[in-house]
C-alpha cells in the first residue's frame, strides 16, 4: 500500500468528519432556539424544520470532496 492512498483515505475521513462534527454544533444550537420560538409562536414550525435541516448541506459537501478525493487515487 502506497503512502499517497493512505493519506487520501485520512483525507477523506476528515473531510467527512470534520464537516459531521460542524452539523452537529449548528444543529444544536438551531435546535435550542428553535425550541425557544416554537414556544412562542407555534405557527413557526416550517421554517424551524427548514432551518434544522439546512446545515445537513456540509455533510453532504464533505462526502462529495472525500469521494472525490479518494476516486482520485491518492496520487
């Protein structure tokens, strides 16, 4: 096994990690303040919903760039 392939798979493994780690702060402190405003305005729940979900978006980029990191082959 080449060194090239193995820091391309920690590459990728980061890439998707650290983007993982970043969606989970976000969404809890979206998730706190949207509890807050369900409180106060129930009629709220679309965009809370909306809002919670938006930044699922950098785990996704971040599989994109490890797939692409590791279908370049590490070299």
């Amino acid at each position: 096994m080449d060194i090239g392939i193995g820091l391309a798979a920690i590459g990728a493994g980061l890439a998707i990690g650290i983007s993982a780690i970043g969606t989970g702060i976000a969404q809890s402190r979206i998730g706190t303040a949207g509890v807050g405003a369900l409180a106060e305005k129930p009629e709220l729940i679309g965009v809370v919903i909306l809002l919670i979900a938006l930044p699922e978006t950098m785990v996704i980029l971040g599989f994109a760039v490890a797939a692409l990191i590791l279908m370049s082959g590490g070299g």
